[in-house]
C-alpha cells in the first residue's frame, strides 16, 4: 500500500529527530566533563535540549508534541548516549514521566507540558517512601522520594502514592492491591535533598525530594496507564510508562556501550601495549573480543526494535498488545542492559592502564553503564520472571510497572 502524505510527514519527523540528536551530540560531548562535575546538566545543555525539541518527543500532538514512533524514539536516545549518558538519561526518565499527559484533563496538561520548561520529573514508586489522604477536592500528599532524574532543571514533580482514607483505611483496587495514584505539584513546593553523591550518571542530578501535607487538587492527579482515564487516541499511548522506560533505559545503555566500543577501536589502532610488538588491534585476543562485543549491541539492539515495531503495528490495528508482545518486550531490554554491561567491562579491560585515568572515556562509561544497571530496568530477576512465562507457569513478578 502506497504512503499516505500523513505517513511521509511523520517519516520525516522522526528521520529529523535523529538527525537532530547526531547534531547535538559534539555540545553533549564537550559539557559531559562539566555535567559531572556539577551534578546536573549544564543550562546550555538545557537550552539546547529544549530548542530541539527533546522534552517533548512522546508528547501527544494536540499538545505541541513529537509523539514519536518508540522506535524513533529510542534510537534518539542511543544516539545522544554515545556523547554523554547522564543528558540521554535524563531524557529517557523526563519523556517517560511525560506519558502521563494523555490521562490528565487538557487545560492541566497544558499548563505543565504547555510552557518551554514544561518539563516532569519523580522519583520510582517504592514502599513506604509517601501517603496521599483522601479529602475534599483532592489529596493531602506526605513522603519523601529519591532519584528524581532531571528535576534540577524540571518544572514540576510527582509521586505515586497509595491512597488511605481519612480514617487511615487503606483505598484498594478491586484485585486486593493497594490503589496508588500519581500527583504533580510544581517543585517550589517540595523541599529537594541534595544527596546525589553516586557513582556514575553523575550528571543527571537524581535528588530526594519531600513534602509534607502537601494539597494537591484531584485535577493534578492521575491513574497511570489507567484505560479509562486515557484521553488520547494514538497508538504510542498504548504503551505502559513501564514499557516506554524498559525501552527508554535499554537504549541509552546501548548507546553507552557503543561510545565505549567505538573509543576503543580508536585506541586499539595506535596503542602499543607494554612489551608488545605490535598495537592493540594486532592482538587476536582483542580481535576476538571486538567481534564478540559488536555482536551482543547489534543483536540486542535489533530484537528491541524488532519488538517495538511489531508492538506498534499491534497498536495501529487492534489497540492492544498480546501477552506474548509484553514478554519478549521485557526481555529484549533486560537482556540489551546486561549485554550493554558486559561489553563496556571487556573494552575496558582491554584498554588496559589507559582506562583508568578520567581524560579517555572508559572509566566514566564503566560507572555510567554500573550505575545504570542498577536501575529498576535491569534487575536478573525480570529474567526469571520471563522463564517462568516461556516454560508455562504463572509469572510470580509483574511484567512492568
């Protein structure tokens, strides 16, 4: 069937996307040493991000957003983590707390999403870190969260929090488990804990965050990935925020591993090893390990966008995905994070005494890559939970959350 000129208009819009990001990333490239330094991205870093349009790559349309095809989607971001991996994570949590737009009422959405800075960051759902009391007009919201990636330069924060009554009696869902709904409050109203004191993504900022009784009217709240409350057609918003993260973090990991790669074959074409007689990609040892690690990018990156594009299609002509869709969706990212992992740590030692010293770009991708794998996306136990689905049994953990 012959393109429409629908179809061609928004081919161009995620080719440009693309090519935007491969135009940013020399900029991203040169302010990663200060990004680290600061503990968050460089306001001209921001700036930029904004002017390309970055913060609004999965913004519905009707809002003044890209709602990019996911796989166009995490292709910008592999492309922005090979110059620097705190900006590409940044924009994978920011564009993911970005996919609640389409459950809140318009006007509110545009009053957060709408402005420039328009830009949401929160902390993950954990036990115990908050409570929202039920009252009249909305919820009285106490807490304190971590890892808010990118809220030094958002506008707004958010939670999710398990609903209780006024008399403290737990709100639940019809299936037992606790009711939990997302908040958004502009940031002057939280108190932000400086602690992101980390190993690596040093540059993304990730603070704690608190607040303390805090009102926050019912229209600045939302179910996520609640059906009923989902106010856009379009089939990016079948996809979970679960989903879109997996997806989001997978790629960026990637994306580290590949500049590692890269920097590498560099290094390996002059660098003569201590007693050595011939340079580093002499060695077939090095040779061999190489290969082995272009193979585990390639093919992680191809079953993710095999998966992604299949899910899309699935979107476009039923509006749902099949469990087997959400399985191997699961996989592929799981398994693109620990083979991201696993090549940054051979390159690196390959690399030998020269990895040490910040100025080559091994060291840093090692913590970036270590402090990514510690994320949520990639826990061994979504490999478990995978097994339990191919050999016939009953998942014991939820697919995405």
């Amino acid at each position: 069937m012959p393109s429409t000129s629908l179809d061609v208009r928004r081919a161009d819009v995620s080719l440009d996307y693309v090519e935007r990001a491969r135009e940013i990333a020399p900029m991203l490239a040169a302010a990663s040493d200060e990004a680290e330094e600061r503990r968050e991205l460089p306001q001209r870093v921001v700036e930029a991000l904004i002017e390309g349009g970055f913060f609004r790559m999965l913004l519905p349309r009707s809002l003044g957003g890209a709602e990019l095809h996911p796989l166009t989607y995490v292709q910008v971001l592999e492309e922005i983590a090979k110059a620097d991996p705190s900006t590409a994570w940044c924009l994978g949590q920011n564009s993911g707390c970005s996919m609640t737009a389409p459950y809140l009422d318009p006007a509110v959405a545009r009053e957060i999403f709408g402005p420039p800075r328009g830009i949401l960051a929160w902390g993950p759902e954990l036990p115990g870190a908050g409570r929202g009391v039920a009252v009249e007009g909305g919820i009285r919201v106490t807490g304190r969260w971590g890892f808010a990636t990118g809220s030094r330069h958002a506008t707004w924060l958010g939670a999710h929090v398990p609903i209780f009554e006024p008399d403290g009696t737990p709100r639940l869902n019809p299936n037992g488990r606790p009711f939990v709904r997302t908040v958004l409050f502009p940031k002057s109203s939280a108190e932000i804990i400086d602690n992101w004191q980390v190993i690596g993504l040093r540059g993304t900022g990730s603070d704690s965050y608190r607040v303390d009784d805090l009102f926050v009217p019912q229209k600045y709240t939302a179910s996520r990935d609640n059906e009923a409350e989902r106010r856009e057609p379009g089939p990016l918003y079948r996809f979970t925020s679960g989903m879109i993260y997996a997806a989001s973090f997978s790629n960026v990991s990637l994306g580290i591993a590949r500049g590692a790669l890269d920097a590498f074959v560099v290094l390996a074409r002059d660098k003569i090893p201590r007693g050595a007689r011939g340079t580093l990609r002499e060695n077939n040892v090095v040779q061999s390990q190489v290969a082995q690690c272009e193979a585990r990018l390639r093919s992680s990156r191809a079953f993710i966008h095999e998966i992604l594009a299949e899910m899309w299609e699935e979107a476009e002509r039923t509006g749902e995905f099949r469990y087997e869709q959400h399985v191997r969706l699961r996989l592929s990212t799981t398994w693109a994070i620990h083979q991201a992992r696993d090549a940054v740590a051979t390159v690196y030692g390959a690399a030998g005494s020269t990895a040490v010293f910040n100025e080559n770009p091994f060291e840093r991708r090692l913590r970036d890559i270590h402090a990514g794998t510690q994320q949520g996306q990639g826990r061994p136990i979504h490999f478990e939970t995978v097994g339990q689905v191919l050999l016939g049994l009953p998942p014991q953990g939820r697919m995405f959350r």
